[in-house]
C-alpha cells in the first residue's frame, strides 16, 4: 500500500481572479504550512487577520489550497468562536453570559441594546460602527454583570450605563 505524499508545493493559482493582493499573504501562509490540511486553523486565524472576516469566497480559496471540501472549512470556520462570518464593526461590545454575570442581569442588558438600538448579538449596526457580542466568561464574576467595550472590561453595568458607553459610538442616533 502507498500512501500519497505529494502536498502541493505551490500556491493554487499564480493570482486570484479578483487581483487582490491579499491572496498572495494567505498563498504565502498556506505555503509555509506546505498546505497541510492539519493547519486548517492556523490558516483560517491568518485569512481573517487579512480580510477582517472569513467571507465565503476566501473559505473556498482556502478549502481548494489545501485540497479539503469546502464543507469541512466552512464547519470549523463555524464550530469556533473566534471566526467571523460577518465584517465586525469599527467597535465591539461584549456582554458576559457567564453564570454570575447572567444572573446579574446580563440578559436584561441583550434585551435593552435590542429594544433601543435593534442589535442583537452577532450582529453589526448597519453603518457598521458597532458590533454586538456575546462571550460565555470573561472572567470578571466580581463584578457581574460585565461587559466588555472595545476591550475595556467595565463591571457592574446597567441598561443605562450599557446605553451611555455605547453611545459615541451610533453617531447622531439618539438612544
């Protein structure tokens, strides 16, 4: 029995068809993990760092550079949180579900930013000044509920203080 060793050794086409040049970062990415389909990850982490979000078009770029079907890509790029489908928003807003956190009212929070500015989360303000997400701990249960603003965690919040930090950030609409 013989197994197939022959990885590709080159990049999947000379150029993509769109001519954007950040194909050839993520060419030179999967080159450098010689196309293993065990760097699966590692490859979707440096496509998104490049695109800003795993659209489909570049799912499909990976998933014929490394010879895998297009539904096992696009399986992990859905099992993991850390992957985007979707361009996120120029700030992020992350509330704790956490057990502390979502007993303290973290809930309460989600259904606020619903009700007052139409966001829910994994979602993205259609001018694309903000986008809502949800994390299951951030470790801050001290002082639940928490949320996260564009990487500052502040604790203790309210509707109110939820609706006051994010309001810089909607422009002229008023909350």
């Amino acid at each position: 029995m013989t197994v197939a060793t022959d990885r590709q050794t080159t990049p999947p086409s000379a150029a993509h068809p769109s001519g954007d040049k950040r194909f050839k970062v993520l060419d030179a990415t999967m080159k450098r993990n010689q196309f293993n389909q065990d760097a699966l990850i590692e490859i979707l982490h440096k496509a998104q760092e490049i695109f800003g979000y795993l659209e489909e078009d570049v799912l499909l770029y990976v998933a014929r550079g490394l010879k895998l079907p297009l539904s096992r890509v696009f399986g992990v790029a859905t099992f993991y949180h850390l992957f985007s489908l979707k361009p996120s928003g120029k700030h992020t807003c992350v509330v704790c579900l956490g057990t502390a956190c979502y007993v303290k009212g973290a809930g309460d929070l989600l259904k606020t930013l619903d009700r007052e500015i139409h966001l829910q989360p994994g979602e993205t303000t259609e001018d694309g000044q903000m986008s809502l997400v949800t994390a299951r701990c951030i470790g801050a249960c001290g002082i639940a509920p928490a949320v996260v603003y564009d990487g500052k965690v502040l604790g203790k919040q309210t509707d109110d203080g939820v609706l006051t930090a994010i309001q810089p950030w909607l422009g002229n609409t008023e909350v």
